[in-house]
C-alpha cells in the first residue's frame, strides 16, 4: 500500500467489482420479474406486511377477550345470598 500506484490499481479495481455486481442484481432483478419470481425485495416487503398484519390479529384477539370476559362478567347472575357465619 506504500506504492501510490497499487493503491489506485486496487482502488480502480474495487470500483469496477462494484459497479459489476451491480450490474448483475439489476439483471436478475430482471430475469427474476420476466419470470414472475418474487426478488428478495419482493419478499422482504410481503415479509413485513405480514408482521404488521400479524401485530393487527394480536392486538385485534385482545380486545375480543377482553369483550368476551366482561360480557361473560356482566351476564354472571348475581348471588347475595348471606352466609350464616355473617349472622
């Protein structure tokens, strides 16, 4: 790394692998759309839909619950029958 001249070859070098790969996802990107395969984006954005909608059903089974708890509370007759140890 000392030569000025291997730093900028090694530099040039790394620029260019870059721009390759680059190149090379945009092209699968393509193929994998011509094809009417999902891309990593693809699944990672169906992914996080589906935890958001996931998170919805908990917080959405929660208060069902809690519905159904204090239905069944308020439906419950009441018994205030005395026990003979109050007398």
């Amino acid at each position: 790394m000392a030569n000025p001249r291997f730093a900028e070859a090694l530099g040039h070098a790394a620029q260019k692998a870059f721009e390759a790969k680059g190149h090379l996802d945009r092209n699968i990107q393509t193929v994998l759309s011509l094809l009417s395969l999902p891309s990593r984006a693809d699944i990672n954005r169906l992914v996080s839909k589906l935890e958001a909608i996931q998170g919805s059903l908990v917080n959405l089974n929660l208060k069902v619950d809690r519905l159904v708890t204090e239905s069944a509370a308020a439906n419950r007759p009441r018994n205030h029958r005395r026990n003979d140890d109050d007398e």
